[in-house]
C-alpha cells in the first residue's frame, strides 16, 4: 500500500517536470539568447529580457496545450481507475 502510493508521487512528481518542461527550457534559450545579444551589443535594459521571454513562455504554452492536456487527462483517469485498490 505505502510503495503504491509512493510510486504515485514520484509519478505525480514526474509528470509536473515533463508538463512544465517545454515552457522552462524555452524561457531558458530565449534567457540565453538575449543575455548574448546584450552581452554583445552592451544593452542593459530589463524590459528587453523580460518581455522576448514571456512573450514566448506563452506561445510555446498554447502551442504544447493539446499536448499538456492529454497528458493531464490520461494521469487523471489513472488516478481515478486506481482509487477502489486503495480502499481498505
């Protein structure tokens, strides 16, 4: 009973990383790319860093969004499907 639901945290724990995981690294290579643009060009505005990344932080959110959502709904049924096992 314990290893099933610690199986499910570290499952749960998982699946947080890989819905999260398109959005970080694309903030992540956009963060590269314009500290070396402004690394280059000697710019230091904030504004420049900040808007590129959440502009594409939301983009790369609604493009993977079909996918995030398949995702979340076949780990939800497999919770639900898997409530009467631990029921004592």
């Amino acid at each position: 009973m314990e290893a099933k639901l610690i199986g499910l945290g570290v499952e749960t724990f998982k699946m947080a990383l890989y819905l999260a995981m398109p959005m970080l690294m694309a903030g992540l290579i956009a963060g590269l790319a314009i500290s070396i643009f402004q690394a280059t060009t000697q710019i230091n505005e904030q504004t420049l860093s900040f808007v590129p990344k959440i502009l594409l932080v939301i983009v790369v959110a609604i493009l993977t969004m079909p996918w995030m959502m398949n995702m979340m709904i076949e780990f939800t049924t497999k919770i639900i499907t898997m409530i009467p096992t631990f029921i004592f």
